[in-house]
C-alpha cells in the first residue's frame, strides 16, 4: 500500500496519497498548487491536476518570413507574394526578396472599404500618408518608438508591427474569435493539425501548397529556396546563436518556459542570409526575449554592446520606452499611444523635452497637393498608367481610356474605380474582400471569375487547387482517410477521424502524432506511448532505448519493447523475440498480434488497432487507429490534435523545457539529460558538406513529393544526421533520414527512386541463389499481394514499403 517517494532527499515508502509532484525542478507537496501562464494545477496523489484557462494567443510572422500560428505551429513560407493572414476582417500580407532570403515588406488591414498599410517605409490610411498617431472609429494607429507601430481596432484586434531593423508582424485576438478565423494565421480553435486549412476548404499536406491556397494573387507569386552559401556567415550565426541554448546563459532562466529549439533554428537561418548578419541575430535575439515576456520571464542585459541599434539623427536608444505624449501631435490633442496596453519595446525615440514630428525627427516644441496610391504628386500635369492626368486643388481628372475586352470582361478604369470588387478569380473565391492594387485594364464581369487558363467562366465551372496542382469541378482526391469533391472553386470534405503516426529516427528525432517535430536522446529507456497515463490499467506501453555507437556516443540502432497483456515483445540486434511478462493481472480480453517482414521492415501488428513498423536500426514508427484518440501519452504526445500541449510530463504537467519533457518519460533508475550536442554543432565544419549531401530532397529527384510532402523538416533531420563526418553515422544517418522522406512520398501516393549504387545501395542480389535473379529491389514495394495466410498487414504495408520483393514465374498461388 505505499510507494517510494523519489522526489526528495530522504527517499521513504509512503501512501500514494502523499505522493509529492514536480515542476521546474520545484517539488510540491500532495494538495498544494500552482498556477502559470493560462494554467492552474493541483498536486493529487503525485500527479498534477491541471485546469486550463481559455486564453488568448498571438500569430507571429518573425525574422523574414518565419510564421507561428494562433494553435503554435510553425512553417515557413518561400513565396514572393501577397497573402491573407486572417479573415472576418482582411489582414494580408506581403513577402518579397530581401537579398539572399525571404521577408515581410509590408502589412495590409482592410475593414469597411479602408485599407491601412503599413511598411518599413510609410504608414498610408487609404490613399493617404500619416507619419503622427491616427484615430477613426474603426482604427487607433499610434507608433511605439521609431522601430514600433501599435494598431487597435473596434473588433478587439491589435497589431504590433516592428519596421526596424527587419519587419515583423504580432497578430492579437480575443478568446471570442476562436474558430472564426482564416488565414495564414490558421483558425485559432486549439487544434493543430487542421491548421493548413486551404481556402478552398482542404486540408493541405504542405506550408506551400497551403500559403499558396491564400495568395491573393497566385499566378503572380513565386517560390524561392534560400541556400547560406558563406561560410563565414554561418560560422557567425553558429557561435553567437548559440547563447540561446546555454543552459548557464542569461536566457537560460526562460527555458522552462518558452522551447528555445525553433528560435534557435530562426536564428540560425536568418542570420546566415541576411545581408546585416548582426542586425538579423540581434532581431532574432529579441524575438526569443519577446517570447519570453509573454510568459511572465523578464531577460534583461542580454544586449551588450553588439545588439544595441544605431538610431536615426538626433534620437537615442531608450529600454522599455514609453511614447505617450512624446510626439508633437500630443502637444495639441490627446495622445492615442497613451490607450496602449502593451509589454513595453525598447527602441529609438527623443529624450525628454524633444517631440517627434511627422518626419521622425525630434524637435522642440517651438518647431513643432495631390496623391494617388500613397504617392504625392505636385500640382500640375502628370503621368499615370499611361494616361496624362492633371492635378488641380487635390483632385486628379484623366481620360476615358477607349479598350475591347475579351468575353465576358468589362473594363475598369482605376482613376475612378467601382465601389464593388472588381478583381475575381477562381483562386481567391474563398477569400472574401482583399484589397487589391488597381491596375486599369480588363477584368471578369459580375457573376464570372478567372480561371488558371484566364478565362472568365461561371462559378461553377471554376476548378480547384491541392498540392499545386489544378483540378476540375466534379474531380476528387484523397486527404488522409478523407474524400474531397471540387464544388463550386472550393472543396467539400467528408469528416473522418483518420489514424495517427509517430516516429523516431536517428539521433532521436521524432514526430508525435500531433505533428510536432523535436529532437531528444537520452541514454535510458524511455515510454514512447502508452494508455496507462497516470492510471494503473492501462492495456499496453512501447518503450525505445538508443544504442550508441562505439564512437561520439551516436546512436546507431533503437531498441523497442512492445508491451500488452502478459507478452512482452523485443526488437533489438535485428531480431524479435518473445517474453512472458508474467502471470495477467490486466483486465480480461484478448489481444492477438501478427510480426511480418515486409521489404526492409518489420512490421508488428496488435489486434487492439495498434501497428509497428522497425527498420531494424534506428528508425520506429507507431501507428494508432482513431481509438485511441486523446489516450495515449509519452514521447509520441497525447493524439488529442493540439501540438501546444505536447511536451506533457508524466506527471501530466505541459512544459517547454524538452530535456524536461524527456527525462520525464524514463522507465527506469538513470541520469538525466541536462544538456543536448548534436553533430552540428560539436562538427560545425561538416555543416557544408551535410547541407549539400542532404540537399537531394530538395532537388529534382523528390521534385514531384515537394508539393504533397514539406520537405523542410527532413531535410533539417538530414542535416543533423549527417555531421557525424567521421564515422559510419555518416552514411547510416544519411540514408535513414532520406528514407524517411521517401517513405512519407510513398504514403502520398508519390514514388521516388533515389537510390542507386553509390548512394545508400539495397543489395537484393545477397538473397538470390547462384545463377538465380529471384529478388529485386522496388522502391515503393509492389502492388498488394494476395498471400496463403490472408495477411492484411501485408496486403496494406506491401504497396507503402520499399525493400526486397520476390519475383517467382514458375510457382503461383491462385484464388479458388
């Protein structure tokens, strides 16, 4: 009836009930709690009981082009264009080339037929230009600091725009707007994986293809892929990033709070291209700090020297500004910044006694046309789309354009342009009331929309876009387990609860079933899923344990236990074996299994909807039918569809520290990790050599995949893998983790043959007899099979899986 409490100095047997629980290394004692941010919890029987509050959430777009959504995913966009960042309202987005790599060059707001734009280089409200505070009923616009814009809306949005040294957007919404918004945002409903919802109603499998689904215009949009190409930029970028991660660092007090991991990587990324290495590690810097004041954690003298900006002529660099009534405007009415409830910024502005004018200079208080589209245009005649137009008391007047538009088209002129939207096409049904750049010329008359040939056809002729690709009205495709019909220029989708997948790969680098990508190897056995979860009858557990390497202490192959019932199944040195666990005290119920081979693999599959798929090194994967939604915890997570609580403890606490996360799924008496090195970082000159090596999945020969599979996270893994230069890690690692992308290809109905004998070569030939040519080796297996023992594993698992086939012309089964 007791238990040991391992939590504290004296360790002693006691009541379950006086279980102690932890949290940030804190040991709190059975009925004492504690809360943070949006989370309050009650320490029970040494588990947390935890009550989540329903708050509020930002969307960030950072360092170029980096994108976090309201539910917490991050992608990154590659498209030079303009996209929709949220709907109700219309928030767009543009994203250009900024020398090596991509970034936002400007933010649109249209609500009630005005556009508020936004740019490092001016602030226009309609075809206005304002350089002081602004109000209507409908928008309050103020500046923060000469770096800072700050937007507050009638519908409870805000906007904080940063303009220097790179754009960045934060997107604020209230709890009431869940659910009801669209974008490159997502749709803010605490669930992760619907995120790369199209516009047209699909779920999109890829950042691209679902960025691209909210282009305003996206015939005109074009993808880049950004290579760092100067080593001595990324030898910058590895050696002052790395701070981010020091666990004795100044940032270091905020690990517990906010995953460093993904403004590491940002860090790393835009430091790299950026054509200011320092300005760009300095933003990035700033971004983790910014993170960090969100949940409560204030880092303070992590700027040094070397991060302190350059201010414009005759202003100074102030921490934690304050800009009421520091503006000439404020010197004669009241002074809208003055209503900003926001974390204070740290930016250029005037020592005190000094204003800002309208051209952003201090002064003090004693020194306190025509336009089109933003630009001012003196009196007189001028030049605009071809047309000679004259300006005269601040009105433009131009010509009738005489023009023959094609079939089904009218003509707009921009001087005077219709109240109603003019610019239709296909692509941008779904995207309600975009504010669009006039251009005078030809466009789709009322009741007609462009299609991707330029013809103005009925909405119900209108095609559809997935993956890149065009599809007509009627057609179908596949989403996971679902059907989509084009209907209409948009998708109608059947609802299904479809099967979740988690895998671990290489120097521990996993995908949870929420589709959340991290990295931790730890030197125990861990859970990799379970449905115990805090409760003693659960029906099955799988643990792995990483086996390194003689050398560097890399892992080159994964041991799995698969536990359920009284059968304990292990899968380690190539082998399975079975164990009996002991006499059954679970509840009562049969659970059969199955362990085939199929190609490479072997594949365990449970007769409760669980299957395991081992490639006999390193590589595991965990597939779970629907069941088992929201009833599993461990490495994997938790399948409930939000990845925002995935890094969930064993004691059912959400962290973001994932070395925390980690340790806390081991099942045995071992050290914990307190700190992760991986190949990259202590090899930083193999860096090069594993970018070009691993540069395979970006290039032609998965070209088709790009579009149904991102790439960008196995490429990192890749990338990863192959900096253990000096040993076998090198080409094993390799070939797992483009395996990996090969295989995730296949399941999207992509095949790709990328091996070949000089790189991560199958010897099939090793199986046949002498003289004989039996086994051959298939790429994306073979067509399902028909076998004697009516296996469904293999049936399914045949077409998936690459690895040896055997090919036989004399010896044929047939169905009676």
């Amino acid at each position: 009836g007791t238990i040991l409490n391992d939590l504290e100095e004296q360790a002693q047997c006691v009541p379950i009930e006086q279980c102690p629980c932890e949290y940030h290394d804190v040991v709190y004692q059975s009925g004492e709690s504690r809360e943070s941010l949006c989370e309050s919890c009650l320490c029970k029987s040494g588990k947390w009981e935890c009550v989540r509050e329903n708050c509020t959430s930002r969307c960030k777009i950072e360092s170029g082009s980096f994108f976090t959504t309201f539910d917490g995913r991050s992608y990154t966009v590659n498209g030079i264009c303009t996209y929709v960042i949220a709907t109700m309202w219309t928030l767009t987005g543009t994203l250009d080339q900024c020398g090596q790599s991509i970034c936002l060059t400007g933010v649109q707001l249209l609500f009630k037929s005005i556009t508020y734009s936004f740019s490092s280089e001016k602030v226009g409200v309609g075809s206005k230009i304002i350089t002081s505070n602004y109000k209507s009923d409908a928008v309050a616009i103020s500046w923060q600091c000469s770096q800072y814009i700050y937007v507050q809306t009638s519908f409870a949005m805000k906007l904080q725009i940063q303009i220097a040294p790179v754009m960045q957007l934060y997107v604020m919404l209230p709890v009431e707007a869940k659910g009801l918004i669209k974008g490159l945002c997502g749709n803010y409903n605490d669930i992760v994986t619907d995120e790369f919802m199209a516009s047209s109603g699909i779920l999109e499998p890829t950042a691209d293809s679902f960025a691209m689904s909210w282009a305003t215009q996206s015939e005109q949009c074009e993808n880049i892929y950004p290579e760092c190409t100067r080593s001595d930029y990324a030898k910058y970028a590895e050696e002052h990033c790395a701070v981010l991660k020091d666990p004795l660092g100044l940032f270091a007090q905020c690990h517990s709070f906010v995953e460093y991991n993904n403004y590491y990587k940002q860090c790393i990324t835009s430091t790299c291209l950026c054509d200011k290495p320092q300005e760009c590690m300095c933003a990035a810097l700033e971004n983790y700090v910014k993170a960090c004041s969100a949940n409560g954690q204030n880092v303070t003298n992590w700027r040094g020297e070397e991060c302190v900006p350059q201010c414009p002529s005759n202003q100074v660099f102030i921490y934690n500004m304050v800009s009421c009534n520091h503006t000439c405007q404020s010197l004669s009415e009241y002074d809208i910044s003055c209503d900003v409830k926001s974390h204070p910024v740290d930016g250029c502005g005037c020592l005190n006694g000094q204003y800002m004018n309208d051209e952003g200079t201090c002064v003090s208080n004693i020194e306190c046309p025509c336009y089109y589209k933003g630009k001012r245009l003196i009196p007189g005649k001028t030049q605009i789309n071809g047309y000679e137009c004259d300006c005269q008391y601040g009105a433009l007047s131009c010509p009738e354009p005489v023009v023959v538009c094609e079939k089904n088209q009218v003509y707009v002129d921009c001087i005077n342009p219709p109240s109603s939207q003019f610019y239709r096409t296909c692509s941008s049904v779904s995207i309600s009331s975009v504010s669009f750049k006039c251009v005078s010329g030809c466009y789709c008359q009322d009741g007609f929309y462009m299609d991707n040939a330029g013809n103005c056809v009925p909405l119900d002729q209108c095609p559809c876009m997935f993956g890149g690709k065009v599809y007509n009205s009627g057609d179908s495709v596949q989403v996971d387990c679902n059907t989509c019909i084009c209907m209409n220029a948009s998708w109608s989708c059947t609802h299904n609860d479809c099967p979740g997948k988690c895998q671990v790969y290489g120097d521990g680098h996993y995908q949870t079933f929420d589709m959340k990508w991290y990295s931790f190897d730890g030197n125990c056995e861990y859970t990799f899923v379970e449905d115990y979860c805090g409760n003693l009858n659960g029906t099955f557990r799988i643990t792995v344990e990483s086996v390194p390497c003689c050398e560097e202490a890399l892992t080159c192959s994964r041991a799995v236990k698969v536990t359920f019932k009284n059968t304990e199944l292990v899968l380690r040195d190539l082998n399975l074996t079975e164990k009996t666990a002991g006499q059954n005290t679970i509840s009562e119920g049969i659970i059969n299994y199955s362990v085939e081979t199929v190609g490479l693999y072997l594949i365990v599959t449970i007769s409760n909807g669980i299957t395991l798929i081992w490639d006999k090194h390193t590589r595991i994967t965990v597939i779970l039918k629907s069941q088992w939604r929201n009833k599993v915890c461990g490495l994997c997570g938790n399948f409930d569809g939000n990845s925002k609580n995935e890094l969930q403890t064993r004691s059912n606490s959400v962290v973001a520290n994932i070395l925390e996360f980690g340790n806390s799924w081991k099942v045995e008496s071992c050290s914990d990790v307190v700190n992760q090195t991986f190949p990259c970082e202590k090899h930083w000159y193999c860096s090069a050599w594993a970018q070009r090596r691993c540069s395979i999945i970006y290039q032609r020969t998965f070209q088709e995949c790009h579009s149904k599979v991102d790439p960008q996270p196995y490429y990192d893994v890749c990338v990863q893998e192959s900096c253990a230069c000096e040993m076998e890690g090198r080409f094993l690692g390799f070939c797992t983790a483009v395996a990996a992308y090969a295989e995730a290809c296949n399941e999207a109905n992509v095949c790709v043959k990328w091996r070949t004998p000089d790189l991560c070569p199958v010897y099939c030939d090793y199986y046949n007899q002498p003289g004989g040519c039996s086994w051959h080796y298939e790429p994306c297996g073979t067509l399902p099979v028909k076998t004697c023992s009516g296996s469904s594993a293999n049936m399914f698992y045949s077409s998936k899986l690459e690895g040896n086939v055997y090919f036989s012309v004399f010896n044929t089964v047939s169905e009676m």
